[in-house]
C-alpha cells in the first residue's frame, strides 16, 4: 500500500515514552528476569523496526512476533537477539526458520513430527529452537493433554532436530480483579511444568497484565507488549504500578473549511443536520485510515478545544463541527495531545466499544508514521 506522504494525516511515534515503559516495567523485575519486547503486527500498529530498537536500547533481550514474515522483517532489519514466534508456522517454510535462525512454537506433537519431516526434507542441520505451548484455558494453541506433553518432553530429550528452548502459556484473564480463572490456569501450568526438565531457558508466562498485576507467575521472562505502547491491558478496570506514557498520538490539519447555515446536511446519508449556523471543517482522515465509521460523534481537539465530528465518516476524509472559524492548515488530535488537552487512545477505544489494542492496529499503512 502506498503512504500519504502528501497529505497531513500522520501518526506520530514517541520513541522515548516507549522507552520509558520499558525501563519502568525492567526497574520492577527481578534482574533474572528477562523482558521480551511484543512487537507483532508492526508493532501494534507503531511501526516494528523502530519499536524494536528503542526497545533494545532500553533493555529489551529479544522480541516475540506473530508470524514468521515479521520475524524475518526483524532479521533483515539486522537484530540479532533472540526472536520468537508465537504463532503456529506452516513447516513447509522450516528452512526460512533455521536462516533467520528463529525460536518457534511447538503447539502439538503432531506439528513436532511435521516439522522433522521438513527438517530432512530440507537437509537443514542447525537445531531448530522451540517453544513448547501449554494451553492451560486459553483454548487457542498448544498442548492440553498430560501423555503429550510426556511424550513431546521424552521426544525433545532425544530429538537431533529440536532444541527445548522454551516452555510457555498465554493467561486469558490476566487483567481482570477476579483472579479465579488465572488461578486455575497457573495450576495447570505448574502441573505441566513438573514434566519438562528442571533447566529450560525460557519459562515465560506472562504478558503485560500477568506481570504488571500478579506476582507469582513463576517464570523467567516476560512477553512485553501493550504497556510498552503506553496502553493499560485492562483497560480501566486495574491501575499499573506505574505511570505508562501513551506512545502514538494521530494528528492531521484542516483541510477545508465553511459555514453552514441551520438545517444543511452532511455527509453520506445526509443523516448530520445543522442546530444553527455552523463552522464545518473537513480533515482528511477516514476509515481506509483506520478511523472506524462509529467514531461518528467522537471528538478530536483543535487549538485544545473538542470539535465533534459529525455526519458519516467517509473512506478517506470526515467532516468536524468547529468551535470556531480556524485557518486551514490548522493542527487537529485524534488521539493525544493538543493545547493542553488530551485525547486518550483509551478514551477513544471507549467511545466506539472496543479495547485499546485495536486502535493503533487499525491504523493503516497509507498513514505514515513519523518517529520522535
Ligand atoms: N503473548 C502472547 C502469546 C500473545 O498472544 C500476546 C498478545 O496478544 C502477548 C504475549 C502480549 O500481550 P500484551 O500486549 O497484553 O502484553
């Protein structure tokens, strides 16, 4: 997809607040403890490349993605700290695995046994490093049944192919108050622990929320994701034992501007009707930018005061009520902040009944991102 360079619309990217969260969730660790930075669908939608460096430079000892195709991004790019992916990889693409010297996830024996088969078939001869996934109730990937994961330990110890590397879960309700289920599935997974040898050098557990609000996860790194963005994974509901600084804001300028005398319509659908005389601007954001149609009604900032957009959201523009007459060219904050006002992703994610992950994912590529 081609970047909007020649237009306003840009995200900006706080590489110094991203460095910030890393350090402040490192100062809580325990030294042995390493942090693993989340950097998979281009980080959050922030950008993986430039995520990642500030994330080395802040502490971080390796990276873990989603799907191979980001790993191999990160390699190109130069990195070379550990990198695991996360998802499960198809082993027809072994070899790309053992290239870009990549940790990946053994969710069955099944796949252990498909993924030998392309170790021959390949002729590859470096171990490949795995991670084994317990599913202790995410109900996602990964092995559940006891005699299996036996069977892939007694495997693994003998295997000429693999390397345990790792041993891990993924926790479903890590950023809740109610603590039941994350009992149960730590439970699980101490039981599944006692089946794989005492020395892995991996164990990890813990995503944002596991680390920031439970204490004894009982592992030894910690996958880092949401709260290196600034975002709190629980949305309100828990507050983090530090201050996380949002990292990406989304800015544009007024495009276009008019008044409208009371009773004109606006926008698809002509549903927006004039209370009174209005001063109409236009931006150029929509929903090919990632702006979803029911923000209809949020309001961004401008001159750190709110201007509600009203009317449909179109695919590459939308329309806002000013408070005001302001001169084109004018600075306007979707999300962050704009003369002394701020705009929170949270917020944001609140107005149109979703998480805060979500929005910067949506961000799409025609938005370029600008690194601060
Ligand atoms: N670990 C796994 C297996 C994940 O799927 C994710 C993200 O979805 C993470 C860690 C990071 O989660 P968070 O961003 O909440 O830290």
């Amino acid at each position: 997809m081609v970047k909007g360079i020649h237009r306003p619309t840009r995200a900006i990217i706080n590489l110094g607040a991203i460095k910030r969260n890393i350090i402040n969730e490192l100062e809580r660790l325990d030294s042995r403890v390493s942090l693993f930075a989340v950097v998979k669908a281009d980080a959050y939608g922030h950008g993986a490349v430039e995520v990642a460096q500030a994330a080395v430079a802040a502490g971080a000892s390796g990276f873990c993605v989603a799907v191979l195709d980001e790993a191999i991004e990160l390699r190109e790019a130069g990195f070379d700290v550990p990198i695991i992916v996360l998802g499960i990889i198809n082993p027809a693409y072994l070899q790309l695995v053992s290239r870009y010297r990549l940790s990946v996830t053994a969710p069955s024996n099944e796949w252990l046994l498909a993924a030998e088969e392309a170790y021959y078939e390949f002729q590859l001869t470096e171990k490949i490093p795995v991670h084994v996934k317990i599913d202790t109730g995410m109900g996602r990937i990964g092995f559940i049944d006891k005699k299996e994961m036996t069977k892939a330990n007694d495997y693994l110890a003998s295997s000429p192919v693999f390397e345990l590397e790792g041993l891990y879960t993924h926790f479903a309700t890590a950023d809740t108050v109610d603590e039941t289920y994350f009992h149960l599935q730590q439970q699980r997974f101490a039981e599944a622990r006692q089946l794989f040898p005492e020395a892995i050098k991996y164990v990890h557990t813990a995503n944002t929320a596991t680390a920031l609000w439970h204490d004894a996860w009982g592992s030894n790194m910690v996958r880092f994701g949401n709260a290196m963005y600034g975002l709190n994974p629980s949305g309100t509901e828990l507050t983090p034992p530090y201050q996380l600084e949002e990292a990406l804001s989304l800015e544009t300028e007024l495009l276009h501007v008019k008044q409208l005398k009371k009773g004109e319509h606006i926008g698809y659908g002509a549903d927006y009707e004039t209370q009174d005389d209005e001063w109409i601007g236009t931006i150029p954001v929509g929903y090919a930018d990632g702006l979803r149609r029911s923000f209809s009604g949020y309001s961004v900032l401008i001159d750190g005061r709110e201007a509600a957009i009203v009317g449909r959201i179109c695919m590459d523009q939308c329309m806002i009520r000013l408070p005001e007459k302001y001169p084109l060219g004018t600075k306007v904050t979707v999300y962050g902040k704009n003369g002394g006002r701020f705009n929170s992703i949270q917020k944001a994610s609140e107005y149109i009944g979703t998480i805060n992950y979500e929005l910067p994912c949506n961000l799409s590529e025609r938005v370029p991102r600008i690194y601060v």
